[in-house]
C-alpha cells in the first residue's frame, strides 16, 4: 500500500468512477484500475463492488478503509509541508548549536570540561 494507491482509492471513492477520477489525477484509466487491484489484493479485499455503466459502489471494507486513507494523506501531505518549509532565520542572538553535543577541547592529557562531577570541599565541615 502506497501514497499513490491511496490517493487513487481516495479520488475513485468520492467520485465513484474510476473514469472520471483518472480525468481528474491525470491518469490512464487503465492506471486507476491497477492501482486500485494491487491495493485490493494488497489487502485481500474488494474494495469497489463494478456496477454495469462504468459506475462503482464502495464495499463495506471500501467504507472502512476511506477515512484511514483520508487520514494517511493529510498527514502525508503535512509530513511534505514540513519536510520541505524553510526554517524562520533566526534574529541575532547566539547562533544554534551543532548537533553533537559540547564540541570543546580538552588540554591533552585532561578530561573534557564539564565531564568531571564538582569536588566537595571536605575542608570546610558541615
């Protein structure tokens, strides 16, 4: 089950025509019903029950499967927007750490600064 297959399911499913959802996606015909057959036996289900005329009715595993998939692309597309928006420059201020951690230098031969627990003064008393 891919991206692409659930968009396709999800466009013949609000339309009810694989034809007119090919027009819509720009797709051959032939594609859209690829499409959906790999699905259906993806997950060993009909999903369309062909009606005589070139129309469709969703199954009731078709009905169950629409709003996940209507979810899957929202979220896909959200997952693209999010990927793919250019970070808001920062306004002066400290610039961002590289990750990594702390990249300071020890003095050969001496732990890293800040990697050592602080001392007690046992001197002092309580």
């Amino acid at each position: 089950m891919d991206i692409r297959q659930l968009t396709t399911f999800q466009k013949a499913a609000t339309l009810l025509s694989f034809s007119r959802a090919a027009a819509e996606l720009n797709y051959s015909q032939s594609s859209v019903t690829s499409q959906i057959k790999s699905l259906e036996t993806t997950l060993g289900v009909a999903l369309f029950e062909r009606l005589a005329g070139r129309s469709v009715l969703l199954t009731p595993a078709g009905q169950r499967l629409l709003p996940y998939a209507e979810q899957l692309l929202a979220l896909a597309d959200e997952a693209r927007r999010a990927a793919t928006s250019a970070p808001e420059p920062q306004s002066g201020g400290t610039p961002p750490r590289p990750l990594g951690g702390d990249r300071r230098r020890a003095a050969p031969g001496r732990p890293p600064p800040g990697s050592l627990p602080r001392q007690r003064d046992t001197a002092a008393g309580p």
